[in-house]
C-alpha cells in the first residue's frame, strides 16, 4: 500500500498505483492535519470573517460576499458551472492519477477540507471506480478547473464514472455499491478544483511512458547497429568523458553493453571510416533526452507533492493568502521540453529507419523486401515513420508561449500546461510506434545479416519480439505488425533491458 503524506509521493508510487493495483491510504500525521485546517475553516465562517472562496464568489465574483446560509449551494454551483470539459475522456490511468494527486494535495492540511472528502478519493481510487474527465477545456490557471470539475461531480454523486470497463452514471455506479455522495461543505468545491492536477496527472503518464520508451529505444538502436553493421568505436567512453555530458556517458555505456560480443559491428575503417549521424550521434542525441528527461522528472516531483489551490490556510487560519500556486506554468514549460526531448528521439529513429530500408545508403535488399519489385516490404513502414515524425514536430509547438486572458480578464495570464502535458502524450505515443517500425526494420535487417552472430543482449531482444512480430516473409498489412510491436513496447517488451 502506498501511503499519503503530501510530501512523500514518487514516481514509482505512482506507477505502482495504476498499473499494479497497489492500494492508497493516509498517514496519520496527514489525518490530523487535515482536520486542523477543517477546523479553522469552520473557524472562520463562525467568526463572520470574509475570505476568497468561503464566503465570497469566485474569479471576477471575488468582491461578492456569500450569506453563511448558502455556502453549501455556492460549493455546489462552483462544481455544477464549472464542468465544462469538451473532447474525449482522459484514460483511466490519468483519471486515477488525478484523484491521487488531489488526495495528496488535500493531505497537506493547507486546503480546509473535511477528511471526508480525502476519504472519499481514497475510496474511489481502491475500488477502481474512474471519473468520466473531458480531456479539454483547461487554461492551466486558476488551476485545471474544468477537469477537476469533473473530477469533483463523482464526489457529490453527479456525472458519469468507468466501472470494470463499464461507462454509467455516478449514481448509479453508488447505489450499487453502497457508495454515498458527498454534500460539499465551505471551501471544499474550490479546494478540489482549484489545483494542477490535471495537467500533473498526464505530466505523470507521459513520462512514465517515456522514461520506458527511452531506454528501449536505446536497445532498439543496438539492433538497427547490427543490422548497418555499425562502428562501435562511436560509443567507446573516451570519447563521451572527453565531452562529460553524464547522460551521453550512460548512453554511450549501454550501447555497448548490448552490443558486447556482437559479430555484427565493425570498426573504423574495416567497412567505412565512420558512420551518418543518426548511428554515431546515438549517445549525443539520447543522452540530450535523458537530460531533459531528468529536468520533468525533477519538477514533476515537486508538483506531486505541492499544495496547488487558492487561498491556503496557515497558522491554524489565522493566515489564510490568496496567492497563486494553481498556476502551471513549472509543469507547462517542463511538458514543453518533454515533447521536444521525445520529439527528437521520434526524429533520429526515423533516420535510422531510412538508413534501414533505403538501398542507396545500405548493402540490404531494397527496402527489406523478400521479393525486390514484386514485394514491396518496409518501403511505406518509412513513410508511416516519416508522417508522426512530421506530426510530432506540430505538437511540439510550446503551448506555454501561448497565454490568452480569462475571467474578464482577472486572470490575464495562464500556463496552456494540460495541453502541453497532453501533447507530449501523444508525442510519447507517435514515438512508440516510430521505435516499433524500427524495431521491425532492424529484426529484418539483423536476420539478412545472420542471428548467430548478435549479441547476447540483441539477441535476446531479437527471440522476445519475434514471438510478437514473425520474419517477413511476403507482403501483408504491415499495420498490424506496427500496432502489434508498439503494444508490446508499451506493456515493456519483455527482453527491455533497463540498466542504470
């Protein structure tokens, strides 16, 4: 079980969480914190004083002040107007990972809710019960309303969940499991909605998938260098020591360890004195993934684990501040650069890929065919490589850059992070099937070459994909193979070697 404290969640948590079905619970340093903070809310509604999102409205509405008799219907209303997310529903893995990161939020104790509301997530995220999230629709400041609305529309019994794979509505999903809605009390609507757990959730997602998709595309690269029968002097540590990158050192240092023992690489001078950039460059470019890699993993870290709404509560109420810790913008400039980062490891696969097929730079059958001119082989796996990459360079566009005022114009800039967390998901997932087309290319290439003469590590990963995608033989719908191969990449292919 993995348990909350608000300043201890990881990466590996959650990747525990929603891919291993490992449970939640709450510390209970975070239990007593909790209910401090519900306290001193109650505190100040007894008291009469005005605070943001208590007693007054919301955004531009900041200046009206809220009757202590229609707190409840103005939580209520926050969540009912707010929930305006278009497009198509988040995965379940983003929607639980919102539910976790909020709880993990709340836990802080600076947020004012009852545990109740804590508990409330908990529940829903160990009975797998997934809230039915637009995906679109948020700013990226005051937080990721929209969505975290939807979020919040589960709690008070309202909206639409998944439950084992079935989309009904929450009332129902509740009634048949004894679940009981929530009726929102002061300050917890805002409290739940007010936040960047949104963009945070799929900032989570796409580097878990990326951080996995870089290292096989390490392993894919080392077959693909077989199959060129590339120059391993390339990789040799004295030449990444001498640049002192650490990531392109640990590139370098991994492309040969899979390559240990290859009959298949060459050497300078033995074929060609030195090899196109995309075989060369393999622990300059990669390692320049990894770094960015390690910049999102840093912020992510500290996002996880942030208080994110507005106002929060200090010094048991007695200081309560409105500032402006829902704005996303560490997390949109760090989705910014994964795309980048992802994009370019897309990009140089692509390249390989070419190398792979294109009979004017190669010595291998045109385009991998078995049958040159009656067949047609790998020839349109390059140009479906060449589209996502191309599609990738689009997304790529920093969203961040592109701030539009809102709430007549109360909030006059905004981060545009759940866009660029959403496209750096769906970079990630071009990405993954740009390696499956090499993957399939360089399986190909290395059986032309001979099989026996891999390395022990290639060649492990050579048996594994083979029983997911079998030898070309002839011509056939050359997509199922692709989707085929990307399936197994991200299920975790099982021969990935991840070394550190």
């Amino acid at each position: 079980m993995v348990i909350l404290t608000g300043r201890s969640l990881t990466l590996d948590d959650m990747e525990a969480i929603l891919y291993k079905g490992v449970k939640v619970g709450l510390s209970q340093s975070c239990i007593n914190e909790i209910e401090a903070s519900r306290r001193a809310v109650e505190k100040i509604v007894q008291d009469g004083r005005t605070v943001y999102g208590i007693n007054t409205g919301f955004g531009k509405f900041s200046d009206v002040q809220i009757a202590a008799a229609d707190t409840e219907e103005l939580q209520r209303n926050l969540i009912l107007s707010h929930a305006c997310g278009v497009g198509s529903y988040f995965s379940d893995e983003i929607s639980q990972a919102m539910m976790v990161l909020r709880a993990n939020a709340l836990a802080k104790g600076f947020s004012g809710v009852r545990l109740e509301v804590v508990e409330m997530l908990l529940e829903l995220i160990n009975k797998d019960i997934y809230p039915c999230i637009p995906s679109q629709g948020s700013l990226g400041a005051s937080g990721d309303l929209a969505p975290l609305s939807h979020l919040a529309l589960v709690l008070i019994g309202e909206g639409e969940v998944r439950y084992r794979g079935e989309c009904m509505s929450t009332a129902s999903c509740f009634a048949k499991l004894g679940i009981q809605p929530l009726t929102l009390q002061a300050k917890e609507g805002l409290a739940l909605i007010n936040g960047t757990q949104a963009m945070t959730a799929v900032g989570v997602v796409a580097y878990l998938e990326a951080e996995k998709l870089a290292y096989q595309g390490e392993q894919i690269a080392a077959v693909t260098m077989e199959g060129l029968q590339g120059i391993i002097d390339a990789f040799d540590q004295a030449v990444h020591v001498a640049r002192g990158y650490q990531e392109q050192i640990d590139v370098a240092a991994r492309m040969r360890h899979l390559l240990q023992g290859s009959k298949l690489t060459t050497k300078q001078g033995e074929k060609r004195v030195q090899d196109a950039y995309s075989l060369r460059c393999i622990p300059q470019v990669h390692g320049a993934v990894w770094q960015a890699l390690g910049y999102v993993k840093d912020k992510l870290l500290i996002e996880m684990n942030a208080a994110t709404d507005n106002p929060l509560l200090f010094d048991e109420g007695e200081k309560v501040i409105s500032g402006g810790n829902f704005h996303g913008e560490p997390i949109a400039f760090a989705m910014d650069f994964l795309c980048i980062a992802m994009a370019e490891l897309g990009n140089i696969a692509e390249r390989r890929v070419e190398r792979l097929v294109n009979p004017q730079l190669n010595d291998l059958p045109p385009f991998l065919s078995p049958a040159p001119g009656l067949q047609s082989g790998a020839m349109i796996m390059q140009y479906v490589a060449a589209s996502l990459v191309s599609e990738n360079k689009t997304l790529a566009h920093p969203a961040s850059v592109d701030s539009i005022p809102s709430s007549a114009n109360q909030e006059d800039h905004v981060s545009m992070g759940t866009i660029a967390a959403r496209h750096a998901l769906q970079i990630v997932e071009n990405v993954r099937r740009i390696c499956a087309i090499e993957a399939i290319c360089g399986l190909q290439a290395v059986e032309y070459r001979g099989i026996a003469a891999m390395a022990p590590a290639t060649k492990a990963f050579f048996v594994e994909a083979r029983r997911v995608v079998p030898t070309i033989t002839a011509d056939r719908v050359f997509a199922k193979d692709i989707e085929a191969m990307a399936q197994w990449l991200r299920n975790g292919g099982k021969a990935a070697a991840v070394l550190s």
